[in-house]
C-alpha cells in the first residue's frame, strides 16, 4: 500500500511555498540519508531539482553489480499560481516519485532493502508558467527540456520509468495509468512483457499501453507534435525508457486544479515499486537485448532520433 505516503506528500506539495529545500527536509526526516536538492534558473524562472538514491544490498553505491533503476517524475510544475490556485494535475508526476521514494526508504528501514540502487528525481515548482497546447493546455517549465533531462538523467540509471500526466490527450483513455513500449536510442520497441504482468497484478485489470509516435521520441523544440514530455527523458540516455502515463478518460489541462486522484497516484507508486523490485535483482527486463541487436545490425543506429536533426 502506498496512499498513505502520498496523501502525506501531497499535503506538503500543495503549498505555494513549497520548495526543494522543503522537499529534501521532509525526505530525510523520513530517513532518506542520500537526498539532494540544486536549484536551476531559466528565461522562465527557476525550479528546484531535487534526486534520492536509494541503496540497495548489491547496487553500485554498495560496490555491487545489481542494476539500477532510475524514476523520474516528469513535469512542467506543482502550481500555475497566480494563474490558477492549488495543486495541478501535472504536478502528479512529481508526486507519484517522490511518494515511491519515501515508501522504498521506508521498506529498506523494515528490512526489505532492494537488490540494487534505485534513483529518484524530479523537480518542485509551484509557480510554473502554461502554454497553448491541443486539445489542452499544457504546463510549461521555467527552464527548458534540454536541463530537466540534465537534471533529472544520471549515467548510473540502467532503464528508466517516466512517470507523467497524460490527461491532455484522446491517445489514450482510461482511468488509471497505462505505459507505454520500451524506448531505447531512437527505437520504439515490444512493449515489455514483464511490465505487462507487474502492471496487471498490481492494478488486477488488464494491461493498459498507449501509443506513441516517432515524434514523440524526438526533442522537444523542434516544431513536431508531442503527446507531451512524457518520453523527453529517452532523449538523454541510452537506458532502455518507458513512460508511465497518469490517465483519466475525458481530457484534463494539465494546468486544471481539483484534477488529482490519489488513489490513481497510489496505483502508480505501487507500480514503480514492484518494477524496481524485480528489476534490481534482475527479475524484470525493459527489452530483449538480443532482438534490439539484430535491430542496428540490421537497420543501423537510430540515435540520430535523439537529436534536433537536421533543418533543410
């Protein structure tokens, strides 16, 4: 069970004055001993990146060779204030990590320390800006993609869970949260069949996976549609990537307030945590890595997705 962990976080981050500093405090009162907080400043404002790492018995801060799993929450902000006032729906993604963080710290306290480490990030705004988007508006960020994923990307993640809203949309529509297939250097590849089955125990419904286009793998900025900036991380990393879409079944802004289901962000954070479970100690794969070779052997590197491209 996680409601109670983020039904606590939600509390603190519904605050316009939230802050990392805050963030950081709480978590590691909680006893999360490896908690960070820096400060970024953009032509919009500035944000507050905030990154646990989570040791576990045989990962690399451990000096051992389990993998590690990295979660991102992935946002354009907690608040649109003064525009809007309250907690918005995009704030969800922030609040789904940083709740899987305290409830894994708090599993490892009782005795249930993971395989291998397991890395948080995300960033606190409670004052981000919005933009025209359709067929809702989106949440905008104070500083740009290119700095969140520098952020919020470390070369010690093995595969990454993108957590983001992804109400704003007629892709996918459910209740709930769905995923989508496993990105890896400009490949969207098979939807993992692990993920599959961690997401059908923990919710006890079928599966749900959303579509996802050439696209949406590509930067931001460079003039083409994206769903939203749910796959921006797969950008910055050779780690296999896949998004965990927070849904609804009628399109929500991601700037609308009142928007957040608790019980939807809880399915969420019991989600991550079973991946990171078994994908710590090798129980979970984002891909086949066979397949995936015969793929560039094939049809050669797609990392030129990952780019800005060229302009004709």
């Amino acid at each position: 069970m996680a409601l109670k962990q983020v039904m606590d976080v939600y509390e603190i981050m519904d605050d316009i004055s939230v802050n990392g500093k805050v963030i950081i405090e709480y978590a590691k009162k909680i006893g999360i001993k490896n908690a960070f907080c820096r400060t970024i400043q953009g032509d919009k404002g500035s944000t507050d990146f905030v990154k646990f790492v989570l040791p576990g018995k045989h990962g690399k801060t451990n000096g051992g060779k389990a993998p590690t799993l990295g979660i991102v929450g992935r946002l354009g902000g907690l608040g649109a204030r003064p525009e809007r006032i309250g907690f918005v729906s995009d704030g969800d993604g922030a609040l789904s990590a940083v709740s899987a963080a305290i409830k894994l710290s708090l599993m490892a306290q009782k005795g249930d320390q993971l395989e291998g480490d397991v890395i948080v990030t995300t960033h606190i705004c409670p004052t981000a800006p919005t933009r025209p988007h359709e067929p809702v508006p989106f949440m905008d960020s104070p500083v740009s993609i290119a700095a969140m994923n520098e952020a919020e990307i470390d070369i010690e993640m093995d595969a990454v869970l993108s957590i983001d809203t992804t109400k704003g949309n007629r892709i996918i529509n459910k209740r709930g949260f769905a995923i989508s297939p496993t990105v890896k250097d400009g490949y969207i590849l098979h939807i993992s069949e692990d993920l599959l089955s961690i997401m059908q125990t923990t919710t006890g419904e079928l599966p749900a996976v959303f579509a996802i286009t050439t696209q949406d793998i590509t930067p931001y900025g460079n003039g083409l549609y994206h769903l939203n900036s749910i796959l921006q991380p797969s950008v910055a990393t050779s780690a296999p990537t896949v998004g965990v879409a927070i849904t609804t079944v009628s399109p929500v802004s991601g700037c609308a307030t009142g928007a957040s289901h608790e019980v939807d962000v809880a399915e969420v954070v019991r989600f991550v945590v079973e991946v990171a479970k078994e994908y710590t100690q090798g129980a979970c794969s984002f891909f086949d890595k066979e397949e995936f070779s015969q793929m560039e052997e094939r049809y050669g590197s797609m990392k030129h997705l990952q780019t800005a491209g060229k302009l004709s």
